[in-house]
C-alpha cells in the first residue's frame, strides 16, 4: 500500500452480497419485470456508447440530464411515451427499493475495516451507479466518508473514467494515490 493514501469503494456488492438485496426484490421484479429489464437494457445500451470514447470529457450521445436520456431508452425499449418516464424510474426503481436496505446486512467485517482504514489516516471514498446516501443511512455507513458520489451523476456509468476522475478530485487525491475496491462483474456480449 506504499504511496496510497485513499480507498474507495463500490456499494453494492462489494460492501453487502447483492444476493441479500436481490431475494428481498423477488416480488418487485415479479410485479415490474418489463421496467427492470428495459431499465436495465438502457444501462447496456449507454454502456455500450460510453466505450466508443474513454475520454473523461466525452460520452457518447449522453449529454445534459443523464437521467432524462435513461428514461427516454427505457421509455423506447418498453414501447411508452418518455414524458413520464423519468419520474417513473426514479419513483419505482431508485425510491422504492431503498427502504429494503434496512434488512440487507453487510459483509462481515466491512465496517470494521472502513473504521480501521479511517484510523489508519486513510481518506475514504465511494463510488456508486445508484444514488448512495440513503442506502448508506440504512446500512449504517454514514459517518466517515472524504467523498461519497453516484456516478449518474457524474453523467457516466462505471467503468467509465469520469466518475473516477470526479471522485479523485472530490477525495482531493490524484488518482494513483487511490485503492478503488469494487466487485468484479462479467459483462456479457
């Protein structure tokens, strides 16, 4: 660890099993199987067009209001009018499932080694696709973060570069000085 002086993190997955969320959503996904899998088809989608250019300063086709061109993918992808899609989203997908952060448990010892890397003089940061403060609440990982940002935010999806660079900058570190930890996923193609 010799020249780091902040680790980052990814939420989910990586500080709770996502298996522990996923079998409290069984019924949500039965109920609104169209809207998670357009919303997660647009994901793809916007994924896809961020790697056409890793430049932190570019993203493909995604300008202005990131959540406003997500719902209108979605929108598209189940065959609806956008207009309302947006508020949809943000009322069924990133609303509705945070209460069932309550009963998601984290990975044992993940809050003992925030504590510790904190002691240690660390800067802590964190890096998630989905808004992360109430869900951090809920978890009982509020306190002791440097910088705590949603890369939507940041207009790009990970793994793009933007949201990294942006949570340098807010961790007031270079990049290289940064120990990202992150769950490892396999993207399919």
């Amino acid at each position: 660890m010799q020249g780091i002086e902040g680790a980052a993190f990814d939420l989910d997955g990586t500080l709770y099993p996502n298996y522990r969320l996923n079998i409290l959503l069984i019924p949500f996904l039965l109920k609104e199987w169209r809207l998670i899998y357009a919303f997660g088809r647009a994901r793809k989608i916007i994924r896809e067009q961020q790697e056409i250019s890793s430049a932190p300063q570019y993203i493909p086709s995604v300008q202005g209001d990131f959540y406003e061109y997500q719902a209108g993918i979605t929108a598209k992808i189940i065959g609806v009018p956008p207009e309302a899609m947006k508020e949809k989203i943000e009322s069924m997908i990133y609303r509705k499932w945070e209460p069932l952060f309550k009963k998601v448990k984290l990975f044992k010892g993940a809050a003992e080694t925030l504590a510790a890397l904190k002691k240690a003089g660390f800067k802590l940061g964190l890096l998630s696709d989905f808004p992360p403060e109430t869900k951090l609440k809920y978890l009982g990982l509020s306190d002791g973060w440097d910088a705590v940002l949603c890369s939507e935010r940041c207009g790009a999806l990970k793994p793009h570069p933007r949201s990294f660079t942006e949570l340098a900058a807010a961790m007031s570190l270079p990049p290289e000085k940064i120990l990202y930890v992150g769950s490892l996923k396999q993207r399919r193609r």
